[in-house]
C-alpha cells in the first residue's frame, strides 16, 4: 500500500512539474490578436471584446460593441476608424495578463471610450490538484 502512496504522490509532482513548467513559458500573442485588442482598444466607445483562452492559445474573440443613438450622434452621422498608429496605455497589461492564462477568458469593457474594466477568469484542471490520489487529504 505504501508503494502505491509513494507512487501516486511521484506521479502527481510529475503532473504539477509539467504543468508548472508549461504555465512559466511566455507565449507571444500572436500578431492577428493583437490587432484585433489594439483596434478594439482604440475604437469602440462602449462594449465588450472577450478572449477565451485554451492550453495558453487564444482559440475565440467575442466582441460585442454598443452604438447609443442619441441627438448628438445623429448628427454626427457615420464614422469610419482608420488603424491605430500608436500604442494604447494598457496594451502591455492586456498582453500580460493574456500571456499568464492557461485556460479561461479575458474580458476588456470599455465605457465612453476607455477600459473600465479588465476581468481574468482562468480555469484550473482537475489533475492539477494536490490530494487527488488520496495523498494530502
């Protein structure tokens, strides 16, 4: 019985020791999405762009973008955006906070313009855990 403890706990350090290994790699964000948060960051007044994330990958994009009509914007008609020439504030922690997720969503809200609010949501798997073999518990 002692053996199988002994092996159980060997295998789950063996598990964490990958995981660990995997999750302290930085990944460039690759170039497509970046684009995307850049002209996002730089264009929408209100709405949401949410990325969700597997194996350190970003593998969708949501944006969800708020038009409020009002007498103001009526008369201001159409807009067109051109691509951002310069760097948004917050591009660097919006790269990092990505670079750090293995799996969940990132969630950028802006409000009149600017980010209101960054939201990390990350996921752990199962097989992460401590304590699964019966070890530790």
């Amino acid at each position: 019985m002692t053996e199988v403890f002994a092996a159980s706990k060997k295998t789950a350090a063996a598990i964490r020791g990958r995981n660990e290994s995997r999750v302290s790699q930085i990944r460039p964000v690759p170039l497509q999405v970046l684009d995307i948060i850049i002209h996002f960051l730089h264009t929408v007044k209100n709405g949401y762009l949410i990325l969700t994330i597997q194996d350190g990958h970003v593998v969708k994009i949501e944006k969800t973008e708020k038009f409020i009509i009002s007498a103001k914007t009526r008369e201001a008609g159409c807009i067109s955006y051109d691509k951002p020439q310069k760097k948004h504030p917050l591009q660097g922690k919006i790269t990092a906070e990505l670079q750090a997720i293995q799996y969940g969503q990132l969630v950028i809200r802006l409000d009149n313009g600017q980010v209101e609010q960054i939201e990390k949501t990350e996921k752990r798997r199962v097989h992460e855990l401590e304590g699964i073999h019966g070890d530790g518990i």
